[in-house]
C-alpha cells in the first residue's frame, strides 16, 4: 500500500504525472486554483414550500417574512437589572455618551438605519437593539467606542449581548426574589443570566429567599452556565448536568421527607432552530420538514416533566426557536389533552407592550420527509409511522386555546423567530396520584398509560469533585470568624470541593441551595453551584490565610464587622481604582490615622453614599493600599463614578491621526501609554515591602 500524501496515493500521483507527460492534464501545481470566497447558501426550496403551506404569516407579508429572513441579525443586548442603582446609572451613560457620538454628525443611509433604539416591551429602557458590522466598528470611533464598552462590561456581567427575542420567555415568567426556578434546558446561559437577574431584582437582600436550578443534558455545555452564572455572582444558584426529561425530583431533607417542587419553570426546548437563520445561516441547506417530526417525541417529554415538577399554581413557558408548529402547538396540544384540565394556556400577548406577535396556530400540516402531505394518521404510510405519529396532527376543533400561544416574525420588529407559550398547572395533572412522589414515581417514567423504567443513566463528561460543606469545628473557621469580625455567620452554607489537603477556595451558598446540594449528589450530577468568598493567600504578615473574594463580598458583607472596614472619600475610591497600588501617605489625614493599627491583609474598602454606596475588597500593605479586584471590574466603577475612562483604551483612530507623534514598537503612541496599566492582573499576594 503505497505513503498517503494529502488524501492521496502514489499510485493516483504517477498517474497524474504520466497524463502530464502525456499533455492530458494541464493543471499547474503551483497555480493557485481556490475557488473564490462564495456568498453563503440562503436558499432551500422545501422550506419554502413548507412554510406556505402552513400559513404561518399572511400571503401579502411573505415576501418581506423571506427577504428578511436573509438578511444578518442585528446586534442586541441589555443592562444586568439585578442593582437598579447600577443599572440606572450604566443606562444614563450608553444613552448619553455612547449613543449621543453615534447620533452626531451627518449620516447616510446605511448609518440612519443603524441608530440604536430601546426595545419598547424591555422593562425600564435596558432592553436595545442596533445594527452594528465589523466594518462599522473598524470606520467609526463612535462604534469602536461602544464596542469595546460592550466587551469590557460583558465580561463583567454588567450587560448581556443576546438575541433579542430570546430575552422574551423569563420576562413572561415574572420571577420574585422567594420563587424556586428551574431552567430545563439552560445551555448557553443567556434565558438563564436573566433569571438570576429577576431573582435579585426588587429583593430587600443580598442573598434572596429563592434559587434558580440550571440544567442540561450536555456536560461540556453545563460549562457554558457555569461561564454565565459566574458573570452574576450569586449564591442562589445550583447547575446540574441530567437529562430533562427524567429530571428526579429534589429531596430537601436527608430521609426525603420533603422534596423540591418549582414555582416557576422555564422549558426552552431543543428544536431545529430555523427561527435563527438570520444568525446560522448554515441551517438553510441542512433544513429538512423531517426534522421537526424527529424532535417532536422529546420536547413533550421533556414540557411533560417540567410540569411535573411544577406546583400548582406555578407557571411554566415552553418555548422554541423554531417557526414549526409540529415542535410548537402540537406539542402545546398533546400535553393539554394529557393533562385534562389540570393545567391552562394563559394570555399572555399584553404582557409586553410594544412587542409585535403573532397568534398561535389552530391549524397546520404534516409532512414527511420527502414533503409528502398528510391529512390524518391513517394516510401515513407504514414506513413512516416511527417518524409521524397521531398527536401531531392538530385537533378538529381548538379546544385549548392555542391561539393564546405566541410567534414572532422577524419582519415585524427586526428579530429572530421565536414560540412562546405561557402555561398554569391549576391543579394535579392525573398520573400525580399524590402531592408526595414516592420514590417509585421518581425511578420510573410513564409513557402512553404504561410505565418503563429508563435505561440508568451513565453519567459522562469530567468527574465533579465532591461539594463538602464547613463546620464550626473545621480548623480553618476559627481564623476567618476572628480575623473578619464575623457575626451570627451561617457557617453551614461555606463549602468547598477540596477533600484532602489544603483548602484553596471557599464558596457560599444560600440556605434553599445547600440543602438541594447536600442531598442529591448521588440522585443528580451537581456540576457547580456557590460564589467564590474566600481564596487561600498563604502571607506571613496576614493574621489569616484566606483573602476576601470581590464575587461573594456582596453575599457576605452584612456578617463582617468594623474591625476590618476601611471608609475612603469618593476622592479617594477614584485614586485607589485608577492605580494598582497608592501610597498611604497619599490618603487623606484622617483614613492614615485610621490605617496605622489597621494590621496587614484583606479589608473592605467602603464609600458611603446614600445614592450610590460602593463595597470593593482591597489590601492594606505595609506602606500601601490598593483594590483586590480585576481591571475590567475597576473600570465599571470609575464608568459609574463618573471618570472617562477612555484614556485606558487603545484608540487607534487616534494612533492613525498623531502620525508624527513618538512610537514605540509596536506602533502605539507613547505619549498616549497610560502611566497606569488598569487591566494588569494583580498578584495573588502582597510582596513584603
């Protein structure tokens, strides 16, 4: 068998060379024979076809519902909305500095269609939209300006860049700061960022009553949420890697006596997603009709089990991106003919004022694969009797009110498309025989009025370290209680996944969090769960070895005494936040004379305001005093405090404009260098002066 050379032989290699000699083939190897780059493929007869069949939007809006459709997604986001002082302080900045520079000046065309505007239905103006390129960025300061905003408070979990119809399910949920929430489906995290939002948004505490369950059947994907809820910094949240559709129920005690049944529900199911192909454009060629009948079968289980573990009076939203009403109202409708009355569709079209939707389906079509149409299950050949199956056909007569059942288009509002509907559960669905589930209800699934046990579950992905919760006999308490001052600390809620050895993070969770955590680990595959509160920072000249952490603080802040407090002027707080490290004579007389028994190590640095109180963790030095925080977060506070922060961005329109000025390097102008580098990774310890 001859060497493979590039996929080939040398067999097909001698061959080629012979037609050469023989002047058969007149390629040149050195000639550069790429095709050029193609215009991605927006075209797919069958979906065409499909879609007019079912009538989704009026004939005389067709053409505009396609030719929208190809067209690329709009950029989107919104403002954290979890601190309302915060948010309104982010809010009065993007709308009057950032957005003020791309308004001014002359605009074409192009650019008059690219202006911002607030999503009219986003609650308190946080909701925005524009149409923003790469080649937008690269020739407008204004954009590039903004742009770098936008990543900088990303990161920070202070704005979330996601599609804009996909912010619509958790506003319809409503969530309060004392409901228990499950995300059934969460990956990759954006539903789910919003949730947590909710949960602290209007809550009078730090640490809210409430908690949001994150799950999803993809381990590498569980990852993704953990990315996301890290951004928030909450307490009150738990992700778990489990299969949706036999999600158990929690136990909330050790003997099960009590389990966990959710107030509020979200069920964003897997779909075939053609209400993102303005985003994937590569969906147009791989879209079949037969892939919506594929997916049919799961995301009734999966709505099925999410109602489930509902309590009555709950809310549940099942919703796709998908503009199928095989994977949208007939799966609405079987699980309303299963359920018996026991749970409602409510109206929700006047939820969102200004949102532009759709009524659902009451009628809609069937089809194989191959695009044949059927009427009724009894047409359906054998063949295709896996695929299709009788409760996708629609009802002779709406009987559950499907039309309360919301569709976005994306020629109405500049969107994606999406399916919403908003379900009660008003009573025990039938097969829930009693309020308790028993174990035996747990182990098995019914299906079609007979039960199965599931296959057991093998669990994949990386092996969790274990959760292990501290006790006020663990060594390590008795220093942290002391050095900080900690006062009626609920010790129990401190665990960390370390168990042997030395303990290098400590997180904390909420009371309603740690009792799921501690007695389901052998029932669910817990991936993360808590915020990290205190970080291992072997220094001699520290009393303690575990530093503050700037992500629990705020959880943590109202257990920690005087003792380690230190009170800054807002002239001091910009000083301390544009610098790495300060001198303390530079301080103000009387923080010095405060800070010569202040002792060596992690503090809180406050600055009171009524309108606005700031809490950073920072580190007294010997001689010195600086914010233990990340440069992105030093940023946010100097946006917020009022400070332009523009000198720490590399501007390159300004580079491009001071041709004659000194360069370094690396091409930026020195005298532009700012003396201070504010994105520097701080070290992990104070070095002995």
């Amino acid at each position: 068998m001859g060497n493979r050379r590039h996929g080939g032989s040398n067999a097909s290699f001698a061959k080629r060379r012979r037609k050469m000699k023989e002047g058969l083939d007149t390629k040149n190897p050195n000639e550069d024979n790429r095709s050029s780059y193609e215009t991605t493929i927006r075209e797919n007869e069958k979906f065409v076809q499909y879609y007019k069949m079912q009538n989704i939007c009026s004939k005389d809006e067709w053409n505009t519902f396609l030719e929208v459709l190809k067209t690329d997604l709009p950029t989107s986001f919104r403002i954290t909305a979890s601190c309302d002082v915060e948010a309104k302080i982010l809010l009065k900045l993007v709308e009057g500095v950032f957005f003020t520079d791309l308004l001014k000046g002359e605009l074409n065309d192009e650019q008059k269609n690219s202006k911002p505007f607030c999503l009219p239905w986003y609650p308190q103006r946080l909701g925005w939209q524009l149409k923003i390129t790469r080649k937008d960025i690269r020739g407008s300061e204004a954009y590039y300006r903004l742009h770098n905003f936008l990543i900088s408070e990303t990161e920070n979990g202070n704005i979330s860049r996601q599609e804009t119809v996909s912010m619509i399910p958790p506003l319809l949920l409503d969530v309060q700061p004392s409901d228990k929430v499950l995300d059934m489906c969460a990956a990759p995290g954006s539903k789910t960022a919003q949730l947590i939002e909710a949960l602290y948004s209007g809550s009078t505490s730090s640490v809210p009553d409430g908690l949001i369950m994150a799950n999803d059947v993809h381990n590498a994907r569980c990852y993704m949420l953990v990315h996301q809820a890290k951004r928030l910094n909450s307490a009150n949240v738990v992700i778990t890697n489990h299969d949706a559709t036999v999600l158990p129920v929690m136990n909330l005690d050790v003997n099960g006596d009590s389990t966990l049944k959710f107030d509020k529900i979200l069920c964003d199911a897997p779909c075939s997603g053609d209400g993102t192909l303005r985003k994937n454009a590569d969906i147009w060629t791989k879209w079949s009709p037969g892939n919506a009948n594929n997916l049919h079968g799961i995301q009734f289980r999966i709505l099925k089990r999410g109602l489930e573990l509902l309590n009555v009076g709950g809310r549940l939203v099942y919703s796709t991106c998908s503009f199928n009403p095989v994977e949208n109202e007939a799966v609405v409708q079987r699980m309303m003919t299963e359920a018996q009355g026991s749970v409602v569709i409510i109206n929700a079209r006047d939820k969102l004022p200004g949102l532009k939707i759709v009524n659902g389906l009451s009628k809609w079509i069937v089809v194989s694969k191959d695009l044949d149409v059927y009427k009724t299950f009894e047409e359906v050949p054998e063949k295709w009797n896996t695929q299709i199956r009788p409760q996708m056909f629609p009802p002779k007569e709406d009987l559950y009110n499907l039309d309360k059942c919301i569709r976005i288009l994306p020629h109405h509002q500049d969107t994606g498309g999406f399916f919403v509907t908003l379900m009660e559960k008003i009573k025990p669905l039938p097969w829930e025989t009693c309020i308790k589930q028993t174990d035996e209800f747990v182990d098995e699934v019914k299906v079609n009025n007979y039960k199965r046990k599931p296959k057991k579950r093998r669990y994949q992905g990386y092996k969790e370290d274990p959760f292990i919760f501290l006790t006020v006999d663990d060594p390590v308490w008795p220093e942290i209680r002391d050095f900080y001052g900690l006062k009626n600390f609920p010790i129990e809620c401190l665990l960390t996944r370390c168990s042997v050895g030395k303990k290098k993070n400590i997180y904390y969770t909420s009371t309603s969090v740690r009792d799921i955590v501690k007695n389901n680990q052998d029932r669910v595959k817990i991936i993360n769960t808590g915020v990290k509160t205190f970080v291992r920072c072997d220094n001699k000249s520290m009393e303690c070895n575990f530093r503050l952490a700037q992500e629990g603080l705020a959880g943590i802040s109202s257990f920690i005494g005087q003792k380690r407090r230190l009170q800054l002027t807002r002239t001091e707080l910009i000083t301390v936040l544009k610098n790495p490290t300060i001198p303390i004579t530079s301080l103000d007389q009387a923080t010095k004379d405060i800070l010569d028994n202040f002792g060596v190590g992690s503090c809180i640095l406050n600055m009171v305001d009524k309108d606005f109180p700031i809490e950073l963790v920072g580190w007294k030095g010997f001689s010195t005093l600086k914010a233990y925080i990340n440069g992105e977060c030093r940023l946010h506070y100097l946006r917020l405090l009022g400070v332009d922060v523009s000198e720490f961005d590399v501007n390159k329109f300004k580079k491009e404009n001071n041709e004659d000025g000194p360069e370094d390097k690396s091409g930026i102008c020195i005298d532009e260098v700012p003396e201070v580098q504010v994105k520097e990774e701080l070290i992990q310890s104070e070095k002995s002066e």
